[in-house]
C-alpha cells in the first residue's frame, strides 16, 4: 500500500551516479523525493517542472531524484532534461522504490524534517505540482514562483 501523508519514510542509502553514497536518515530538513524512470513520458513531462520547482526553492528543500534506471542512462537523462538537483540510483533492485511502494511514477514525497510524509503526488497533476510549489515556497519563505506561465499543459496525465 503507498505510503500517505504523516507516514513515517522509510530510510534508504542509494548511490549517485558518480558513486557517492546518500542516506536519506542523514539528510537534515524537508527533502522532495522524485521517483521516475527515463523511459516514462509521464516522468519526462514532469521532471522540468520539479526542475524549476528546485531552482526556485532548492535553498530551502533538499531535492533528491530516484532514478530506476542504470547510472549512465540516469546522467544523459538529466543532462537530456536539464536536470541539475542530486540524482540517486534505485536500479537493479529497486530498494527504495520497493520500500516506497512507488506504484506508478512520477511519484514525489514530501519529507518533513521529523522524517515524515508530508505531500505526497502520483502521475502528473498540474493543481498538485501547483499546490507543491506553494508549499515549496512557504517553506522557503519567499513568493510562489509561476510553473506553468507561457506554458500549455494538461490538468492530469497518467503514470
């Protein structure tokens, strides 16, 4: 069953792509964990907006992508996609989507600082990324930052 909101995370140790170890328990703060896979364009959709959502509020949350794909193809992707915020591995075994329960993906989870869910978004649903970046920015302290100014997208689009 997926995780839901005020559910305690589960802690995970997943690798960069660049080798370095990241255990979530280790992280202080809010952290937003980006489940996707490359191939997904759902997840394709989706990963430029939590782009901007990080340029914006990434001083104040600690972004953290889980790729369920190998190293290399992880590394394109971002570079493909501009993606700047830290990327994890999750491939072969999947330990932290497994742990996650991630059924669909995209899948985000907000992280309080006390290790708890605190948002929670499955697919692409533009009212919910739209509500996470408020959420991002009362965090942060500062203005809501537009994500869909001069942009056409759909209200929702399955994972």
């Amino acid at each position: 069953m997926p995780l839901k909101i005020s559910d305690k995370a589960p802690n995970f140790v997943l690798k960069s792509p660049e080798g370095d170890e990241i255990s979530l328990s280790a992280l202080k703060g809010y952290k937003l964990l980006v489940f996707y896979k490359i191939t997904c364009p759902t997840c394709q959709l989706t990963l430029p907006f939590v782009q901007k959502l990080f340029e914006s509020y990434g001083h104040a949350v600690r972004f953290l992508g889980i790729s369920q794909d190998g190293e290399e193809e992880t590394r394109r992707f971002a570079q493909d996609y501009g993606l700047t915020f830290p990327q994890l591995i999750d491939y072969p075994d999947y330990p932290a989507s497994l742990s996650y329960d991630v059924q669909v993906v995209p899948t985000l989870y907000l992280v309080d600082e006390e290790g708890r869910i605190d948002f929670v978004l499955e697919s692409f649903v533009k009212s919910s990324l739209e509500e996470l970046s408020e959420k991002l920015a009362d965090l942060a302290g500062s203005e809501v930052n537009p994500l869909f100014e001069d942009v056409s997208v759909p209200p929702f689009k399955a994972g």
